[in-house]
C-alpha cells in the first residue's frame, strides 16, 4: 500500500484483508521495516476505515515498534 523511508530504512505498509468463519472480510495492517514486521490483523469490518487509518500511519513514519500502539489507540478513539 506504501513505503516512506525513516532513518535510512524503507518502511512498508499494507493492507491485510481476511475472511472470517462466516464469509465476512476483515482488514488489518501490516508494518516492515529493516526485518522487523508488526501484524495487527482483523481490525474492522471497514475497508476503507482501515485503509484511512493506514494512511495516517504512513504520513506519521509509523514503525513495526509503534504500530500495535497506534492501532490500539485508534481503535479507542
């Protein structure tokens, strides 16, 4: 979905998409960074409120440390 570039290392964001049990799909995220990856699946429901989330994450430099807590942030607010 993206990559920026943070203190000498390619970040890459995407999009993670499922299918629950039932048929629905669900999205997460997914960070990279200089072999450390933080997988944040099933979020919600909403592709495109994920996909909003996921840019914000990206215009923030958004590394695999942080991305759980911005996620769960997210998900609070």
């Amino acid at each position: 979905m993206g990559r920026i570039w943070c203190r000498g290392a390619a970040v890459r964001y995407y999009l993670l998409t499922e299918q629950d049990m039932r048929g629905r799909w669900e999205y997460g995220v997914m960070v990279e960074r200089a072999g450390e990856r933080e997988e944040v699946p099933a979020i919600a429901p909403s592709r495109n409120g994920v996909q909003t989330l996921l840019n914000r994450m990206i215009r923030g430099r958004v590394t695999p440390a942080a991305a759980r807590d911005v996620v769960e942030d997210w998900l609070s607010a």
